[in-house]
C-alpha cells in the first residue's frame, strides 16, 4: 500500500468552513506519515505549490490553488508516558481538535480545556500555536512530529525549537518546508484553573458549578462559544478572522484613557492585547452584509460567507475593515486565517 491517493482538479468547497469555491489542480490524501517521502518524490509535489490541508477552518482561498492539496487523515491518539502527576499524549495530524480535547478529559487530564470547541484538527494547532481563553497550545508541546520537504525525513522537533508566539511558530514562517503529521502533548492531572477571561466564571455560575473542574470548564467554553460564534456547517466562516493587535503598555494605556470600554489584556514581554472585537464593532462592521459577504451578528471578528461569496469578496471585506480600524485607531489589524492565492494588504 502506497499510503496516499491522487485525484485531479477536485473541489475544495467542502474542504474549507468559508465554503467558497475553489478548486486544487491536484489532490493527495495521506493516510501514513511514512508515506509522505514517496509523495514528494513526484515532481509536481516538488517544484509546485503545495498546500497542506486539515478541515480547512482557518484558510481562505482568494483563488484556485494550482499545486497540491496534501489531506493528511491518520488519527490515531495515545498515551505514550505517564509518570503520575502527567502524561505524554501522542495524536495525529488528521485528528479533529475539539476530539483530542475531549479524549484528555476523559482520562483525566487538564489544559486542553479553554481551548475546548476551536476548529481544526491537531496538526493545524501547532502551526497556528492556537489559543483561547488566556491558553495557548504552545504551553503544553514537549514535541512536534513534522516531515520536513528539503530533505524527505520526518523530524521530531522540541517545543523550545519550535518558534511558538501569538498565534505564530516556525511552522507557519516556514510553510513551504514543513509537514506536522502528529503532536506530543505534556498535560498534568491537575493545574490551577484559568478562569479569569471572558465571561467563563459567569457561565459557571449559570451552570451552577461552584468548585469546577477542567471538564467543567471545558463545557462552559463551548456555550459560551456556541453563543458567541455562528456554527460553519450552518453559516459559512473561518471563525475570528482578525488577531487582537499588540501594542506596547503606554499605547494600550493611551487608548484606553481616551475609550474607557476598550479590552485590553496581557500580551508576553510587558506588551498589551487589544481586543479586536471591539475595535471592528467600533467602526460600526458588527453584522454588516454586502451580497453574501458579511461580518457575523453575533461577534465582529467573525467574516461569514451567506451562500455564494466569493473569497476574493470576503478578502476585499476584511481589507475594508482592517482600512477602516486603521484610519480611526491608528492599529494595524493582521487576519487569523491563512490567504491562499492573495496577500492580505490594506488598501
């Protein structure tokens, strides 16, 4: 068995969560790590463009994609070492991330769960260092599995080799180069709760827990998330498309003197996060809709795709907002998303 499949000029609008039409000029579905030496040994996979695709919910195609879309669908999931007081899980690329989440929890195991409901699947997590909630994956990664395309191995690479920072990593600066086909994951038994952000001690209240535990947590984040956050398979969208801006302190504390109801939070290094939310909601975006292009009604930060927008559509959209966000702030808005076929450059 060769461990992967190659199809010709497939669809990709049931493999993004903006469900914008797009097509790859050709489609490869991994079902083995140590397949993919053999998969780039095919000149189109070397010398073309080549896209590594999970669920396709933080990508944005502006375009066709003219190389290759390489679907990695090995999910296994395990623990590889325990030593009482944490264990050392091992999962999959193509593994579903709210799965993985839940898979922890169940044997007991804390600090996946403020990052409970996010899209995606495990090997997109690293890449994006995805977070929420006041956690970042980062924080747990003793080591990510990666096949590295200039030289046909797989590579175990430790997290401190890793790059990770807000919403960044060296897989994302290099993403021509590498390949995540599965994730190790450090997660104690137990570790002070993170409940101080975002309406997470209200939602525990209404859920009438009063001493909650990280699965407990994990349930809150996902209502709350649920509210807060239009469902893809319903309504089109990558879900927040914009990250929160850091700015130094004597910005932050400038900004906030002059709107008092601006969020402001930690960010690393003595730096601030400003709430992008607010700041699009601010310049009046919150659930607005040109043809089927949009900005969700329910959070500012989330672009939806009512039915046929194209991704040209909704890239022009967001450009318009981060234009608009910079002419009032001041503050430069970056996307969450990866751009396929564009770059994302304010007018």
């Amino acid at each position: 068995m060769s461990g992967y499949q190659l199809a010709e000029n497939v669809s990709l609008a049931g493999r993004n969560t903006f469900r914008v039409a797009a097509r790859a000029a050709m489609m490869a579905d991994v079902s083995r790590a140590d397949a993919l030496a053999g998969l780039f040994e095919f000149a189109m996979l070397r010398e073309g463009p080549v896209l590594v695709l999970g669920e396709g919910s933080n990508l944005l195609f502006a375009g066709d994609f003219p190389g290759v879309a390489v679907c990695l669908t090995m999910a296994g999931v395990g623990i590889v070492q325990e030593d009482g007081g944490s264990a050392l899980v091992r999962a999959e690329a193509g593994m579903n991330w709210n799965d993985l989440v839940g898979w922890t929890l169940a044997r007991g195991l804390c600090g996946l769960e403020n990052m409970a409901l996010i899209p995606g699947t495990v090997g997109a997590a690293p890449i994006q260092n995805i977070g929420a909630y006041g956690v970042e994956v980062g924080e747990f990664v003793e080591t990510v599995e990666a096949f590295q395309r200039d030289t046909g191995q797989v590579k175990r690479i430790a997290a401190t080799d890793c790059g990770f920072g807000y919403r960044d990593s060296l897989f994302k600066r290099e993403s021509e180069r590498w390949v995540v086909t599965a994730l190790e994951l450090r997660l104690p038994r137990e570790r002070d709760l993170r409940l101080d952000y975002a309406g997470v001690k209200e939602e525990l209240a209404a859920m009438g827990i009063a001493t909650p535990r990280a699965v407990h947590v994990a349930e809150a984040i996902s209502r709350i998330r649920t509210r807060k956050l239009p469902n893809p398979a319903v309504l089109g969208n990558a879900g927040s498309f914009f990250k929160n801006p850091v700015v130094d302190a004597a910005t932050a504390e400038t900004m906030k003197a002059e709107h008092p109801l601006l969020p402001v939070f930690p960010g690393s290094d003595g730096q601030r996060k400003l709430s992008a939310a607010w700041l699009i909601e601010a310049c009046g975006w919150k659930g607005f809709r040109e043809g089927d292009a949009g900005v969700a009604a329910q959070h500012a930060l989330v672009l939806v795709n009512h039915g046929q927008a194209s991704g040209a559509q909704l890239l022009d959209l967001a450009r318009r907002i981060a234009a608009s966000v910079r002419e009032r702030f001041g503050v430069a808005l970056e996307p969450e998303p990866r751009i396929i076929g564009a770059r994302f450059d304010t007018p």
